[in-house]
C-alpha cells in the first residue's frame, strides 16, 4: 500500500510539473481539490502529503457539497506542515429558458469553524438539499424510462439500479454515473455517455440548491464564496476540465445573479482556461472588484492531477485577508 501511494505520488509530481511548464505558472496556493470523501481517488491525508512533496504552501480542500473530509485535511495540514483551506465546491441549480443545469459556487472558511457544531450542522442541512439519495434514486429511474431496456431508446443492457451508484459515494455526482456505465455496462464512448447524463440529455435532472438559500447562509457566516471555472465550458476540444459545464456565453448571463449574491471572487485560474480565458476572467475580476483565486480541480493523478493551477503569493495573502 506504501509502495502504491509513493508511486501515485510521484507519476501526480511529474504530470504537474509537465503541465505547469506548459501553462508557465508559479503556484502558492492550489485552492480547489477534490478527495475521498466526494468523488477525488485521494484521501485528505493524500492529497495534503502530495501538496507538501510539489511544493505547495496552501491547498483548498473542496469536495462536492459535503464537508466529510475536511477535519482529516487540516490533521494533515498540521502533519505535513501546509496550510489547509477549507471549503466546498455547492453545487447551484438553474432552469432557465437557455439553461437547464447546475454552476458551483466555491465556500471557504475559517478552519476553527469544523468545530462550530451550530455552523456545521446548518451548513450540512442546506447542503443536504441538493444531493443524497433522493436525487440518485431520481436520476436513475429517468435514466432507466428513457435508456433502460424497455426504454425510449434502450441503450442499457439492464436497469441501472440505485445500489450500483450507492455503493462508490453517499455523494454521488456526475462522475460516479459515468464509472458505472463504463464500468458495469460497457459504454465507453463520450457522445453515448453524454446522451445518458449530460445536461441535454432527456432523462437530465440538475443537482444542486437554489442560489438564493446560499447567499442567505452565507450572509449570517463568515465565508468567502467564489464562481468556480466560470468559463471551462468553453475550453476547446475534448477534455475532463470541461465535463458538461455551459458555454461561457451561458455564464455571462447568469453572472449577474452571483454578483448580486454577493460573492467576493472569480476562479481565474483554472487547467480548463486558456489564456483568454483568463484575461478575461481577470478583466470581470477587476470590474467587479472580485478576489483573484485558481485551483487545479484535482481528481485523480493522471487526467486531473494536482498542483497544475493555482494563485500566487501575493494573491493569495489578498485572499487570506477577506478569509476572516
């Protein structure tokens, strides 16, 4: 096991060293990460040893909408010597006329909060309402009446079963659908996967919670909230940064919303940002007097590894500053 995770350690030091040079960034701090506890390949305590062999001084730990694995992360975070930032990547619903689907809104917050057992366990209520089992339960039966064998258009060997999903997560996103059809029934292909669950496929139904009961939480907490990868589903070509994210124009009209909600800064750097991305992301930033953040949106060692995006020194004491 020791062997296996020195290895995982070093192939994720080399892949993030290669694409940092390609995308000629300094990282101080890498402030969005997924572990274990959502739908990341690495523990907390993993993920924070890997952040200390790169070189990173500060590492985000934002799991999808659950703060299981955070109190782990800062043990880790004290083991290792690196600064860990706490937070969760929420998952925002939106069904409009041109959109039907989720953004994610980035929370931080201070570490001594975990053990605020009244912020906790409101946090962990509204988090409760945009995903869980209700909402995999419900997913599956559409994917079943449209794809099952019986289907509109059966695709699927057999019924999709809520257990398969149940057993990789309590949490489950996107991602644990997609190992299980790839897994279980075979499907390899993107277009047909995406068909199955992407935004515009027509058994869709979007996670999340209402951006309005966010806002409301946040305004009565100290957190620092952020528009995670605003424009990585405009990245060109196929890749695992873009998913199924909406186009950026998409973004734009919605924006607006998340301004008036009050959030205080913008993910400019992102491994699914090209460079105009960025200066744009960086010109709304200005605009709209917004924090400069960037993570690498860490998944796995090889196809999402860490330490490949992030923010400099002197933005990140900026980020510090309003993190109180």
């Amino acid at each position: 096991m020791i062997t296996s995770i020195k290895t995982a350690t070093w192939r994720i030091k080399c892949r993030a060293i290669e694409l940092r040079k390609q995308m000629n960034q300094k990282i101080f701090a890498d402030l969005h990460n997924h572990t274990t506890a959502s739908d990341g390949d690495f523990t907390p305590d993993q993920m924070v040893e890997q952040a200390k062999s790169l070189g990173i001084k500060a590492i985000g730990i934002t799991d999808h909408d659950t703060l299981a694995g955070l109190k782990n992360a800062v043990t880790a975070g004290k083991k290792y010597n690196i600064e860990v930032i706490c937070g969760v990547e929420v998952s925002i619903r939106f069904k409009r006329s041109y959109f039907t689907g989720t953004l994610h809104l980035l929370c931080y917050f201070l570490k001594n909060r975990l053990w605020d057992d009244q912020f906790i366990n409101q946090f962990k209520t509204i988090l409760a309402q945009g995903r869980g089992e209700k909402l995999v339960r419900a997913r599956v039966n559409e994917i079943n009446k449209i794809f099952g064998p019986n289907g509109n258009k059966p695709l699927l060997k057999r019924k999709l079963k809520f257990e398969d999903i149940a057993a990789l997560s309590d949490t489950a996103t996107r991602r644990h659908f997609a190992i299980v059809l790839k897994e279980d029934f075979g499907i390899t292909d993107a277009d047909t996967m995406n068909l199955i669950i992407g935004n515009d496929s027509p058994a869709y139904l979007p996670s999340g919670i209402k951006l309005e009961t966010v806002a409301e939480f946040v305004r009565g907490n100290k957190m620092v909230t952020v528009l995670a990868h605003p424009a990585a589903g405009s990245f060109p070509g196929k890749g695992h940064y873009k998913e199924v994210l909406p186009d950026l124009e998409i973004v734009e009209q919605i924006f607006p919303e998340f301004i008036e909600a009050g959030i205080q800064g913008l993910e400019v750097y992102y491994p699914g940002h090209t460079k105009e991305h960025q200066d744009l992301m960086a010109s709304w930033a200005k605009k709209y007097h917004l924090l400069i953040t960037g993570g690498s949106d860490c998944h796995d060692g090889t196809e999402r590894p860490l330490g490949v995006r992030g923010i400099s020194e002197s933005d990140y004491i900026l980020f510090k500053d309003a993190l109180v």
